[in-house]
C-alpha cells in the first residue's frame, strides 16, 4: 500500500513530470496555478489566530496537511515556468558552483 502522505513529494514530481513529457501544461496554466498556490500560502501562514480570527470565519490554525501539497504545486509550476522560458535563461552558475571549474 502506498503512503500518500509520507510520499507526496515523490508522487507530485513524478505526477509533474509525466504531464511535462506528455505536454499537458501550459505557462498560463502555470502562472495562475503558481498565483493561486502562492496566495493561499501567504494567507494560510498569516492569518490572525485567536477569537478575532474565528469571528471572521477564518481557521484557528494552519492546515501543516495541505501546506506540504501547496508547496509541491508551487514548486512544479515554478519549475516548468523556468525551465519554459518565463523568466530569462536558467543560470549557467548557481550557488555553490566553483566559477573556475570547467
């Protein structure tokens, strides 16, 4: 039996990587995806908790569950909007590369 939690970042690359071979996304797809993932994150992780946030019908606490499953999405959308183009070249040097080695 598969462990979905404990496996959901293998699972979430692998499934990413299949629908990139296949051509299944698209960068606009991604930029919304990305956007979508990025505000829920923001608002997940900030939100006021207390009585004042139950009031306005928000969730006492985070949802740590689906934080894992929404940096996944924000992680491949990144991924296939870089690797597509959507902001410059990919660098030829990252941190951690020797600018000397060939």
């Amino acid at each position: 039996m598969i462990d979905w939690q404990s496996d959901l970042k293998t699972a979430t690359w692998s499934m990413f990587w299949l629908q990139n071979t296949k051509g299944s996304l698209d960068n606009e797809r991604e930029k919304e995806t990305l956007k979508e993932s990025v505000a829920w994150l923001i608002r997940a992780t900030t939100q006021k908790v207390g009585v004042s946030a139950l009031d306005r019908g928000l969730k006492s606490a985070v949802d740590w569950k689906a934080l894992d499953t929404k940096i996944m999405q924000i992680v491949c959308s990144a991924t296939w909007l870089c690797l597509h183009g959507e902001f410059g070249d990919m660098p030829e040097l990252i941190e951690g590369d020797n600018a000397n080695a060939k």
